[in-house]
C-alpha cells in the first residue's frame, strides 16, 4: 500500500484505509483526523512512589493553580532539587 496518508497535512506513509498509523488509529477511536498529529516529546517519563498525603497534597496544590498532577508534580520535584520550573 505504498503512498502517504491523506489526512491534511500529512506525509506519513500508509498503512491502512489511505492513512498512516497514528490517523488510523484516530479514525478507530471516532476521534477527528485533525489537529495535526504532534511528534513525541524528548522528555523522561519517570514514576514516583510517594505516600498518600504527599498525593493529596499535590492535588490540592494542582488544582489551587490549575494545573494538571502530572504538572504540578513535576514543579515540586524541581523546586526539591534546585531545578528551574
């Protein structure tokens, strides 16, 4: 199935119903084809183990800033560390 997808703006090659993978699985999924599909991040994903409180307190903290956990997370590890945010 040689070509590339026929989603906009996309030169992706084919792989199934005219469509690259990722717009594919999009397709699969009922979601639309656009926005553009976004290249993976370089960025570590790590996971933390920490105890209950230390969770809630990160809730609190997220949502009295609007941020997601995984953000407001992140701010903490690098304010422990001496990390700019």
């Amino acid at each position: 199935m040689p070509g590339s997808c026929t989603a906009p703006a996309c030169d992706r090659p084919v792989i199934a119903g005219s469509l690259c993978q990722a717009h594919y699985a999009r397709r699969r999924r009922g979601r639309p084809l656009e926005p553009p599909i976004q290249a993976p991040v370089d960025a570590a994903q790590i996971v933390v183990r920490c105890r209950r409180g230390l969770v809630d307190r990160l809730r609190g903290r997220a949502a009295a800033e609007g941020l997601t956990l995984s953000e407001a997370a992140r701010r903490a590890i690098l304010e422990w560390v001496g990390g700019d945010a």
